[in-house]
C-alpha cells in the first residue's frame, strides 16, 4: 500500500448478539482484549474514525459514535449512518475501512487488507475485500473508495426506499472488488459461543497474530 493512502473507518459495533445469549458481542473478552478494542487498534491508522452502534466507553477518545437509525437496522444501515458522520468532515478520506467489532484477528487482518491496496494502479476498483479459505467475500472486513461507498448506498436508497434490513451483499456486492484471500484464522468473527470458544483456543495456542490491542 502506499504510504500517501489515507483512510477514514467505519466500526460495526451494533447488532443483538442474539446467537450469543444477547450478550454485547463488542464487549467480550478474548485473551483479555474487547473484540471492540481489537477493532479499533486495527484501525488506529485512520484519520476518522465512526463507531456505529450503542453508547460506550472506547480506549480511541476522538472515536465518533452513532447509532443507526432505528437501532439493529442492520449491517447496510449501520455503513450507511457512519458514512453520514463522515461526509460531515469537509475532506472524507479518499478510502473508508469497514469492519465489523466481532473478529479476533482484526488488527492482522486489517493490515493484510491494507497492505494488498494500490488505488493508483486499480483505478477501476472501488473496494479491497477479504475473502475466506473458502472464498466467501467478507464484506465486513474491507477497505472502498468513499465516493463508490457513498454512490451504493444512495443507489440502494433509490431502489429499496432505505438501507433498514437491507443485505449488506445487495449494498456492496456491485462494486468492481478485489479480493484478499486471508486464512481461517483471520477472518473467523464470534457469532456463537462454538464460535468464542473456537477464539479463546486460538488465543491460548498462539494461532492469532500478536496484537497491539494486548
């Protein structure tokens, strides 16, 4: 990537939590860090930062936080009000991070992403997006062209009526992608408490790359 790329960031930290028990899946403790913590270390790069979803305390003070609207409206909703706060800054970064509060590894993960972005060579992409070892486009786990993001959404907008329950696949899946193959390790987020333990082990074990949110 090069160094003269700048980035804004948007945190999904909303969501029920429900296969969980109804825990705030944000603030669960893996290796001693908040899945919430572990997102933000990763995007400590960037020059804004939005947290979308309820009020809490974060260790980034200069974190913007708002709550889509309403409340669990969904992953498209959630990119569409951090976009908001961002377009209120009268010089958005030219590329937005999105990533979900829910990934372990995030702060590895975000720096493959990254690492993989050369928008002055791929001026026909509009998104970098980490993909699973079995393909699957994780669309959470993302850096895209501002403009291309804003455009989507108004797009959806115009075609649904709002991003309310809107599939974050319908919002995002039209944009020219390339794709970053990262291992299990890295992309596997905490849905289910399978899922936690899965994480936990992990940490014990040593298998996520050290992050400084530790």
């Amino acid at each position: 990537m090069s160094h003269a790329v700048v980035v804004d960031a948007v945190v999904l930290a909303g969501g029920r939590g429900s296969r969980l028990g109804g825990v705030d899946k944000p603030a669960i403790r893996v290796g001693g860090t908040t899945l919430l913590e572990r997102a933000l270390a990763a995007v400590r790069c960037a020059r804004t930062t939005v947290v979308v979803g309820p009020p809490r305390a974060t260790p980034l003070d200069d974190a913007v936080h708002v709550q889509e609207d309403p409340p669990f409206a969904g992953p498209a909703a959630a990119i569409g009000a951090g976009l908001a706060v961002l377009g209120r800054s009268p010089e958005p970064s030219p590329l937005t991070v999105v990533l979900a509060a829910d990934l372990p590894g995030a702060v590895a993960a975000v720096q493959e992403v990254l690492a993989a972005i050369d928008p002055d060579r791929e001026p026909a992409v509009d998104a970098w997006i980490a993909t699973d070892p079995d393909g699957r486009r994780q669309y959470l786990l993302g850096a895209y062209r501002t403009r291309a993001l804003v455009r989507a959404c108004r797009h959806l907008v115009g075609a649904r009526g709002s991003l309310v329950g809107a599939p974050v696949r319908q919002l995002l899946d039209p944009l020219p992608v390339v794709e970053v193959p990262l291992p299990a390790v890295l992309t596997a987020d905490v849905d289910t408490p399978d899922d936690l333990a899965r994480a936990v082990d992990r940490e014990e074990h040593h298998d996520v790359l050290p992050t400084s949110a530790r």
